[in-house]
C-alpha cells in the first residue's frame, strides 16, 4: 500500500464506519496517546522497565499502526499530502545532514 493508498484508505474508512473525523485537537490528543504506548512497550522490551502482566500480550506493530492511523487522519484533516511532504523531507534532510552523521564521533 502507498502512502497515497493508505490516506485514501483512512478517508474511507473514517467517512462510512468511523462516521466523521474528531476533531484535530481530539486527533492531536489520541496521536499522543497512542504514542505514548509504542513508549511503554518500547521502555519494557528495550529498555529497563519488565513487563506487567497487563502489557504482555501487546503487539508493538500493532500499536505502531496504531500511531500512523492518527496521523493519516490530522494529515487528511488538513489537506497534507503525507508522500509530497515525506519527499520534501528527505530533501531536506539529504542537504542538512549530508555529512553530519559521518562525522559525528559518538557514532564510530
């Protein structure tokens, strides 16, 4: 699925099943929820946090998923083409960080 694909997706989904969007606010408020459980599963696996029996059975692609559903829904709700601003970021990011990694001396 394209990143063009999955926005289209989400549109149609959220107009039929999910009736309407929430408002970008609300959306802001759920992104940064579902955020902070990818944080919680990543603390607990990959970090030094253990797991609680509530959190075992969790599923980090999932909640991932999770997290780019929202943001699908705030990039639809204000007219972003997530692929043109993904393209325009990497751009960016190609002429700013061009040598900035290769130098950096905590990486070698």
């Amino acid at each position: 699925m394209t990143i063009k694909e999955a926005q289209d997706t989400v549109d149609q989904w959220i107009n039929t099943t999910g009736i309407r969007y929430f408002n970008e606010l609300t959306n802001t408020a759920i992104l940064m929820e579902e955020v902070g459980e990818v944080a919680r599963i990543m603390s607990r696996k990959y970090g030094e946090q253990s797991f609680k029996k509530s959190d075992e059975a969790v599923d980090l692609g999932d909640e991932m998923a999770d997290v780019l559903f929202v943001l699908i829904c705030l990039a639809n709700q204000t007219g972003i083409d997530l692929t043109e601003a993904l393209e325009k970021n990497m751009v960016k990011k190609n002429i700013r960080d061009a040598d900035r990694h290769r130098n950096n001396e905590k990486l070698k």
